[in-house]
C-alpha cells in the first residue's frame, strides 16, 4: 500500500503529560511525527495539536482511532488538504555579503517575507507559507548560503463553508 | 436533599470514594509515602490483604477482578513499591482487566528532585496504562478518583493508575459526593450500527460454512449466554482465544476448543476452511492468527469489539461492528429470532460432519508411559473436579496443557496472564480469586519454573488462611522454551535446565501448607484426591516427563494450518 503525508489537527486537553501521551503513542507503535504543533486555543483548557505524518492507508486509519483512544484527545481529523489551510514559518539565517544583498531582497520580496533582524553578515528572514513555497525560498537562498534555520512546522484550519 | 459537603484529608477522601464505589477488599504493601492512608484504612471496613511483593498484590488484584466481576484496587507506596506494579499492570493492561492501582508519591514539593523514593511512575505506565493521573492538590483528588473507577470498568476496560503525593493524601479539601462522571473525551460505543448489524444476518444466512471466534471481550461483557444462545440458535460452531475460554461451553458439541499456535487441529482447519468468521470481544493476536495472509483466507470476517483500535489492526475485515458484546450479541439474537432458517441441522450437516472428522484425526491426545504425562494430571484434575474449578495459571507449557486439557463450561473460570504470558502470575491470582470466590476450589495449574516467581506469596496464603492448591507441573526445565529449543534450536538446551530447585514438600511444610509430590502415574490420582480434600493450602508436586512437548505446534509466523502433530 502506497505511503502519502497527511496532517492530522486535535484538539487535546491542556494539561502537563498530554503531549507525552500522543508522543509516546506515535513512537510506541512506529508511526512517524514529520512536524508537530502544539498552543493553547482561545479556550485555556484545551490545546490544539497539529501533526503532520506520513503513513499508508491501514496504518494512518490506526493512527486516527489510537489518538481518539486516548483519554485527554478530544477530537482527532486526518486533513484533507483541499479543504484546509496550511501554513508553516520560518526564520532563515542567510550570510550576506554585500553583493548579495540586493539578490536576498529580491527574493524575500518574491516570497512576501520580512527581513527581522540584520548585521553586517547576515539577515534573518521571516518567511510563512505552505511546505512547497517554503522549500522553494529554502532553495533559492542555499547557494546564496544559508546559517541557520528554524521552521515552525505546519499548523492547519479547515475552511469554512463559503 | 442531605449536605454531604464535608472537608476530609486526602485519605479520608481516598477511603470514602473507595467505598461508595463498592470496593471492600484491596491488596497491596505499605510504605512512607502511603502511611497516611494506611493509617486512615485502618479505620476503615475495607479489608487489605497484604502480599509479600507489590507484583503480587497487582496479579491479585487482578484474579479478583476476574473472579469477582468489579474492579481490583491496589496500594502501593513511592519508588520501589510503584515500580514493582509495573509487570502486574502490564498484564492487566493487555487482558483488559479493571484495576485501579494507588501509588504513593514523594511531596509535590520534592517532584523532580530525584527525592528519596521518587519514581515517575506516570511517565513508566504511560505506555500501560488505560489511562494515569498524578494528583497535584487534594482539591483535585475526588474528581480522578471517580474517573479512574469509571475509567477502569466502562468501555474496554483496563488498569488505571493514581498517583497520590504524600502532602495531597495529608492535605484537606471540601468533599461532596458525586455520581455521575462526565468526560467530554471519553464516551465508548457500547451500541453497534444497526444497518451493519442487518448485513450480519444476511451474511449468515449466505455461508456454507459459518464458525464464531469468541474471545475475552465476551466475558468481560458478561456475554456468555448471548453467545451461547446465538450459536445454538445458527448451528455455527465455536473455536475461542486462550482468554476467551469458559466463554462457550467447552463439553458443548459446537465448541472446537481453542485456536492458534496450540490450538487444537479441528479449530485450525475449520478457520481455514470456513467462509464466514465472526469474530466476538477478540483481537487477532498474532498467536492466534499465524501468517496472516493465510489466516481465514477463504472466509468473510465480521468483527464484533468495544475497542475501534483492535478493529483491522491485525487482519482485514469485511464487517466491523464496534459495539458492546452482549448488547450487539443480544440485537443480534433479538433479529434471528424472527428469521426462519429453515432446517438448520440439515445445512450445516456437510459443515459440522467435516468439523466432527478433523476432530477424530487431530484429538488432543498422548500415551501415559511409565512416566507421568503432564497432560494426564491436568485431565485428572479436570475429572476429579467436575470441571467446576476456577483454574489460574503460570506461564509455558503448564498453561497450554490446562487449557488443553482442562474444559471450562462456564466464563471466569480460566484466570490466565493471556497477553503478557507473565510467569507468576497464577499464584497470586489464585489469591486473588480465591479471595473473590471463599467457598470455590481454586486451583493454580503452574509450572516448576513460574511458581518460584512468586513464591514469596505462599506467606499471604497462610496469613489469610486461603485453601488454595498448586499443581506444579514439575518438568525440571523452563519447559516452553525448552521445547522452542527441541524444535527449532536443534536441541541445543541454552539457560533451560534448572538444575536446581526446591523441595516442594519442604517448601510447602515452610509455609504452613500440605506438600505431597508423586513420581508415578499411579501416584497421581491419590495425590490429586488428597491434596483437593485437605482443609487448607497444598502444593502438588507431580514429576512429570521432561521431554514432553506441547502439541499441535504452529511454528511462530506460519499459517495455522501448518501444525506440527506430536
Ligand atoms: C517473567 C517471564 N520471564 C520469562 C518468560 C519466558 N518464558 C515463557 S515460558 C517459560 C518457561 C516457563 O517454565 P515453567 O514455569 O517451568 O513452565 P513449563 O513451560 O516448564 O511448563 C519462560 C522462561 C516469561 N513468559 N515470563
Ligand atoms: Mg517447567
């Protein structure tokens, strides 16, 4: 059966060892965490954890109701990703030299993102979109020469109906 | 209406949920971090029965609640006292038992400090557990209690764990009775889909060759009347899993006996040839199906359990129902009653006939030599006893001759570590058992190796005056794995001959207990007889032969069919 990546958003009790359990689920029984999201929402007591795994049919379907098994999970969905918005940022590090500042901006000004910190050697660039716009920034800034990055991983909402 | 507003330390809060919750019995082992509630059971009713290992008290915990249908409570204190539960639990974990298991706590004060006696024992039973807590303010303490009641008997059932700081079991809070317990997250199916329920029917209706696989969930739900009553009404015979045995009755002339790696050869054949399985309370654990692929490849499977995640875990299915067993096994029967079948006998006669000829060449059988055979002290017993024993076990070989060789007509009767297969288990779930059930014969079928696991509880058997026997299989080897080796380790016998061990007459007498020992065939009845009859405890030492091995055999990952036949 063919493997393919899903995002799954739950919504979980806010409270200490709730990430522990849904964790340790996924590394108890072999599933894979790709990116993991966890905040609190407008409600204190619950958080929402968005999870991005990629996993074939059978065993995304034990992923799903092994979460809802879990006594602090109160809702669990596998996104469909034409019915959900997906976001994820970063913060790149790129060295800049002074004849590659004006190629930096450029490219931030291509991908909408903001220059958030800057030195005589390097920019911080904030970057949000989806996984490809991500990669694809990430790309074209590598041979410019990238320092570090820090990625937030995805979160998702489903839409609304219009 | 009366105001049952009170403020109540801790432990008073402990004992009184404890009590409006029906417990009057617990099992465990004192310490620091539990004195406090300790010294408050001590002014209670509730009756401690203090093992001689925290394991022990878990296990025990744990043939009590199979024994006795309600939840078993244990006390343990910090540390060592929490980490000693870990196997017990685990056990319980996988046989879905009802367990609610205190642990004491280092002061909140101290958590994380690596204080003296300080263990994360949520974090070490996160993994199995149904679900734990750790109780951070007295305030708090009322609320996980009812929910871990609640938590441990509903749904699938399973162990619970609360974790009570010394200061939160000291610490004062209002209490007030509550009785119901709302969880926003938790709310089991115990009603099946109707609609799916219909197409069961017509599947049955259309099979040739229809069989149930009943397992533990049917007697966790109390479900054996249902399921007797459904198989009788449709003719389809009836194969079980290790813990489902006693869930049909095992003289019933629908019943295969059990199925898989030793189940009998009737039970692996028909799997394999029927066309339509359904499937009761079980999971398809891979000592039950083999390969896979191979297992029941000819039939529709229909899957009848409480727990969504056991439903196309291990195999595909054709039909889930999550459900409840009984209530899914009484809408079930509820609908075939209106259903005219016809002449039944005559349809399944091909079936069963075919069923009633792998019987005839695959019985359980084996030749009683000079030598005892193991498989003759468990049928001896088995006779001498009317089959109204409740029966535990250890582990290996002792555990499959019993449930081979031992019919269980009735659910729980058969008390066994199924998932965990853990040795030591069957002496202290005697206990437990026999604590449930005073006026009942229990028996603990063990073998040379497991019994000494726990041995130590021999001691709690003469604290509390408890009547239970042992029959120790006494093969002088860790005898499963001995065999494993036989067969598959071209008898190259690595760590399997102990070459020591007690004298078990001895060891018996140390304890207060009668100890008789046969070493021949004919000793065996007498010693059984006598043993049974004795007023108190007795451990039964019968030498058996060595070498036996337990068949039919299917190696491990091989399709059931493929048996290995004496
Ligand atoms: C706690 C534990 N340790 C190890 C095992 C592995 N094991 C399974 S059966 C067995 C042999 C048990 O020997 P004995 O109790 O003498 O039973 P027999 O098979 O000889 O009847 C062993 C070591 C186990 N099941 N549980
Ligand atoms: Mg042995």
């Amino acid at each position: 059966m063919t493997e393919s990546k899903h995002v799954i958003t739950m919504l979980v009790d806010n409270q200490p060892g709730v990430l522990a359990r849904v964790v340790g689920l996924f590394s108890g029984r072999g599933f894979n965490i790709e990116s993991l999201c966890v905040a609190e929402t407008t409600s204190p007591e619950v958080s929402r954890i968005t999870l991005v795994t990629t996993a074939d049919p059978l065993v995304m379907e034990q992923i799903i109701k092994q979460l809802r098994k879990l006594i602090n999970v109160i809702k669990v969905r596998d996104m469909d990703k034409s019915k959900a918005v997906q976001r994820e940022m970063a913060l790149i590090c790129v060295r800049t030299k002074p004849e590659h500042r004006a190629e930096v901006l450029r490219i931030v000004d291509i991908f909408r993102g903001k220059i958030v910190d800057t030195g005589s050697e390097h920019y911080i660039i904030e970057v949000t979109g989806d996984e490809g716009k991500l990669t694809a920034i990430i790309n074209l800034l590598k041979p410019i020469g990238i320092k570090k990055i820090a990625r937030t991983g995805t979160v998702a909402l489903f839409r609304e109906p219009k | 209406m009366e105001n049952t507003e009170k403020t109540l330390t801790g432990a008073q809060i402990l004992m009184t949920v404890l009590q409006e919750e029906g417990v009057d019995t617990i099992f465990g082992f004192p310490g620091g971090a539990v004195i406090d509630i300790y010294d408050e059971l001590d002014r209670t009713p509730i009756r401690h029965i203090l093992t001689r290992h925290e394991q022990a008290a878990v296990h025990a915990a744990d043939g009590y609640a199979r024994a006795s249908g309600k939840v078993g409570v244990c006390l343990v204190t910090s540390g060592p006292g929490a980490t000693n539960t870990v196997t017990g639990i685990a056990s319980a974990y996988m046989d879905s038992i009802p367990l609610v298991v205190v642990t004491g706590q280092v002061p909140t004060s101290l958590i994380g400090n690596d204080a003296f006696q300080e263990v994360d024992i949520v974090g070490i039973t996160r993994p199995c557990t149904k679900h734990n807590y750790l109780v951070k303010r007295t305030d708090d303490l009322s609320k996980v209690l009812k929910e871990a009641f609640h938590i441990a008997r509903s749904g699938r059932p399973g162990p619970v764990l609360v974790d009570i700081p010394k200061d939160v079991a000291k610490g004062k809070a209002v209490y007030s009775r509550m009785d119901a317990t709302q969880m926003k997250s938790y709310n089991p199916t115990y009603h099946p889909n109707m609609r799916q329920l219909e197409k069961v029917i017509s599947l049955i209706q259309e099979a040739k060759r229809p069989m149930i696989f009943a397992g533990g969930g049917v007697i966790l739900s109390k479900a054996s009347a249902e399921l007797t009553a459904f198989a009788r009404k449709t003719q389809m015979p009836v194969t079980t899993s290790l813990m489902g045995m006693g869930a049909f009755p095992g003289t019933d002339s629908l019943c295969l006996g059990m199925l898989g790696m030793h189940g009998t050869y009737r039970a692996n054949m028909a799997t394999s040839a029927c066309d339509l399985l359904i499937g009761v309370g079980v999971r398809f654990d891979d000592r039950v199906t083999g390969k896979t692929d191979a297992f029941a490849s000819q039939a529709k499977i229909v899957h009848i359990d409480i727990d969504p995640t056991s439903i196309r875990k291990n195999v595909l299915v054709t039909l889930p129902l999550v459900g409840d067993c009984k209530i899914t096994l009484q809408e079930l029967n509820r609908m075939i009653e209106r259903i005219d079948f016809g002449n039944i006998a005559e349809q399944r006669r091909d079936w069963l006939s075919q069923i009633a000829q792998w019987k005839e060449t695959g019985a359980l059988d084996y030749d009683q030599t000079t030598i005892i055979k193991p498989q003759y002290v468990v049928e001896t017993l088995y006779r001498l006893t009317q089959g109204k024993a409740i029966i535990t076990t250890e582990v290996g070989q002792n555990q499959m001759w019993a449930a081979q060789y031992y019919h269980f007509d009735e659910p729980d009767h058969f008390i066994t570590s199924g998932g965990l297969g853990v040795m030591g288990f069957g002496l202290p779930a005697a206990i437990g058992a026999q604590i449930a059930q005073p006026e009942h014969l229990v028996v603990d079928i063990a073998g040379d190796g497991s019994i000494q696991m726990n041995i130590q509880e021999m001691a709690t058997i003469r604290q509390y005056g408890l009547p239970v026997k042992i029959v120790i299989l006494n093969n002088r080897y860790l005898g499963m794995v001995r065999q494993w080796q036989e067969l598959f380790y071209d008898k190259r016998y690595s760590c399997t001959d102990m070459e020591s061990a007690p004298d078990f007459v001895k060891l018996a007498e140390a304890y207060g207990a009668l100890g008789l020992k046969a070493t021949t065939p004919e000793e065996v009845e007498s010693v059984l007889r006598e043993g049974l009859a004795a007023p108190g405890a007795a451990i039964m030492d019968f030498w058996v032969d060595r070498q036996e091995c337990v068949y039919p055999m299917v190696p491990a990952g091989a399709p059931i069919t493929e048996m290995l036949l004496v």
